[in-house]
C-alpha cells in the first residue's frame, strides 16, 4: 500500500476507484457506497459544473461563445464534444476550466466526509499524477476488452470501432491492473460484484481504521 505523505488526504481514509469505460465503475462505487462508504464522483461533480448555473458556465461561454450553451444554460455536450474534435487546443482550454473545479470540490468533499472512508471515483486515475497523490489505496474494477466494447455499445449505441477508439484513448487494461492495489473482477455476475465488493468494505474499514489510530485521530 502507498503511504501518505503531509500533503495527501489524511482524514478520513480516501480510496481510489478507477476502471475503463464500461468496467462498470458506478456499479461497484454504488455498492461501497450502500455499505456505508462516503462516495466522492468526480464524473458527477462535472456534471454538476456543467449543469444550468454551474460554476463552470460562465468561463466556459466566455471561452467558446454561445454555441456550446444549450437553452438550458448546460454545456452543450454533443456541440463540445465536436469542437474539442476538430481542435485539439480547445479541449485542452475546457480542461484547464474544468479540471481545477473538479479538484477543488473532490477534495473539498472528501474533507467534509463523515463516513469511515472516503471513495474517490476518478475514471482517469491511473494517468492523473494529482489524483494517485490523494488516495491511500487504488481499486481497478477490471473487466475483459470485450465485456467493455458490448456494455458501452449497448447503452450509448456507438460501434464497436468507436468504443474502441475511446479506450485506446485511456490508459490500457494492463497499465491499470499494474497500479493497483486491489483489483474488483466485474466480467460475472452482480452478485459475484457485490461479493468482492462486501470484501474489500471489511478491509477497507480494518486500513482507514488502521490509519486513524495511527494519526491520533
């Protein structure tokens, strides 16, 4: 297990949860978080930035213009998406909009958790230095390349070829699973998900446990 330094989050114990697209992340995060984990999404934090009079609107309408506004006063997804495809600088500008709210909140909640642990969702963990440097312990929800290409077809009706694309945009399955320190196994069942899940709650308990008496806490 990596230890934590003065700069990390120290209270409460913070565990990071990543996977590629369609491992299933939420699935996993939703169950830890039945179990009494506090749960910290920085997917939904984004959302909530973006959302009608998120934080996030404004510097993002400045920076783009009107067209990446929908009526609503949301970003204009299918309109961003586009834009940061033609130029790659844009994407670049929308995350140095996006990235440190999205930081600033994450830590904000996880500080403010009252829970025994923190979990950290982070879909892009594994290539995000900041991120690594907050959490205690890296969980990788890990499923087969196929099982992934048929999940994300499935519910956002892209090809094949386009799901591929994404994840080879992300960090590799291998890459993932070497930077763990536990791995959740979500090619089976929900039952056997839940399972793995209900294991890693009792050792998670047991560290952050652990780490609380070993600060004074």
């Amino acid at each position: 297990m990596r230890t934590m330094t003065s700069s990390k989050i120290r209270a409460p114990f913070v565990v990071g949860l990543t996977g590629g697209i369609g491992s299933g992340k939420s699935a996993a995060a939703d169950l830890f978080a039945e179990l009494g984990a506090a749960l910290v999404d920085t997917d939904r934090i984004a959302h909530q930035l973006t959302a009608p009079g998120g934080a996030a609107m404004a510097p993002i309408e400045a920076a783009f213009g009107a067209g990446v506004v929908a009526a609503d006063g949301s970003l204009n997804r299918p309109a961003m998406r586009a834009l940061a495809f033609e130029d790659p600088e844009a994407r670049k500008r929308l995350e140095a909009i996006l990235h440190p709210m999205i930081r600033d909140e994450s830590l904000r909640l996880c500080l403010a958790a009252d829970a025994p642990y923190v979990l950290l969702v982070v879909p892009l963990l594994v290539e995000s230095g900041t991120y690594r440097e907050r959490v205690a312990r890296l969980c990788v929800v890990d499923c087969p390349e196929d099982v992934q290409v048929a999940r994300v077809m499935q519910r956002s009706g892209l090809d094949a070829t386009q799901v591929r694309a994404i994840m080879a945009a992300q960090a590799s399955r291998g890459m993932r699973l070497a930077a763990a320190d536990d791995v959740v196994d979500n090619g089976g069942s929900h039952a056997q998900l839940r399972e793995q899940v209900e294991c890693l709650h009792r050792t998670y308990l047991a560290l952050a446990e652990r780490a609380r008496l070993a600060h004074g806490v």
